[in-house]
C-alpha cells in the first residue's frame, strides 16, 4: 500500500525556501537571544533555518527570527557561534596555553 514516508518540511527563515527538516537546524528564542536547539525538541516556538552563514545573515538583515518569534532585537550571536564551530570543522580549544618554553 506505499508506505509513503512523509518527510517534513520547513521553511528557512534566511532563503525562505522550504526544505526537509533534516537540512535545517531549529532555532529557539531563550529570553531575547536566539539559540541553535539541536536536539529540536526545546520547547516553544521556533524557527528553522540552513546551518550556514548566508541564510544567517539573511535572516538577520530580513528580521527573520524577529518575524517567526514575534519579537524583536533578538541576539543571534549564539548562532553566529554554532555557526562559526560547525564550519570550523574540528574542536579548537581556546584554552590551549602557550607554554613558556625553558
Ligand atoms: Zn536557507
């Protein structure tokens, strides 16, 4: 009987273009910042979004969280940060001290 695997779509709050949940990340407002929820199942509202710096920075010049979130200023640091970790591929700690050599 075709079992018809229905895969959900959202759409981005950068590009706006709908894609399967798998492809995007959601993005919770936790009091006024934005926060990558990767999990995706933080409670509340959300808003979903490409896990890349473009659809970031549209969102935020577009005020796409804003938007989905009804509220405004919101801080997307948080995700500009998960953003920056993710594509930076591996784990750089900054806690790696320069040891005095002697
Ligand atoms: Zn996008």
């Amino acid at each position: 009987m075709g079992a018809s695997v229905t895969q959900t779509q959202r759409t981005c709050v950068g590009c706006r273009e709908v894609d399967a949940v798998k492809h995007l990340v959601r993005i919770v407002a936790v009091n006024t910042a934005c926060q990558v929820d990767e999990k995706g199942n933080a409670a509340g509202r959300g808003a979903w979004i490409h896990p890349n710096s473009s659809c970031l920075n549209r969102a935020i010049r577009t005020h796409g969280f804003d938007r989905a979130f009804r509220k405004s200023g919101l801080d997307c640091e948080p995700v500009s940060r998960w953003l920056d970790n993710k594509s930076s591929g591996v784990d750089a700690p900054e806690l790696t001290r320069e040891k005095e050599s002697g």
